[in-house]
C-alpha cells in the first residue's frame, strides 16, 4: 500500500493559499478565511481520530471491521491533511502561537 503524500498535502496547502488571497484581496473577511481552516481542521481531527478509533477496537477487542486496510489508509491520508491543516492553522495564529511558545 502506497500514500499519496503529495497529492494529500498540496491540496490543503493551495486551498490554504486561495482563502489566504482572497483575505488579502479582501475579496472575504478574515473571519471567513478562518472559520473555514477551524471548520477543516475540526472535521479532519474527527474523521482522523474516528478512523483511528476504529483500528484501535479492530486490535484490542478482535472486532471485525469490513476493509481494515483501507480504513488504515485513510486514517493515515486523513492524519496527514490534519498535520498540514494544523501547521496552516499556526500560520494564521503566528502571532499568538510566538507569544505562547516564547514567554
């Protein structure tokens, strides 16, 4: 089984930098463009976190789950679009993530 790294993080990244334009295009809001990236970033946390689940109880309690192997896959496609939507979301935030990080 082959990931598509690629393919599932330049899709959030030039998503990320069409909303970033047309914030600074001020074509939308800035409170769009980020309602939209917590909107994405909420629901790729709890496909991730379900797929996740799904494994774990596949593994501990010996539930049959149909298509384990693809229900990896996706957990781990899913968690790679979450870590990069999560990095976008510190691009955003840059100014408060400093202040957290640093002091």
């Amino acid at each position: 089984m082959t990931y598509e790294i690629i393919t599932y993080s330049l899709a959030p990244i030039l998503a990320y930098v069409s909303s970033f334009s047309l914030y600074r295009l001020k074509i939308i809001r800035r409170a769009l463009h980020v309602r939209l990236w917590n909107i994405l970033l909420l629901i790729s946390f709890l496909i991730s976190a379900g797929f996740g689940m799904l494994v774990l109880f596949r593994l501990e309690y010996g539930i049959e789950i149909p298509s384990s192997g693809t229900l990896n896959f996706w957990h781990v496609e899913i968690g790679l679009a979450l870590f990069v939507i999560s990095a976008l979301h510190i691009h955003t935030y840059w100014k408060s993530f400093q202040k957290i990080v640093l002091s």
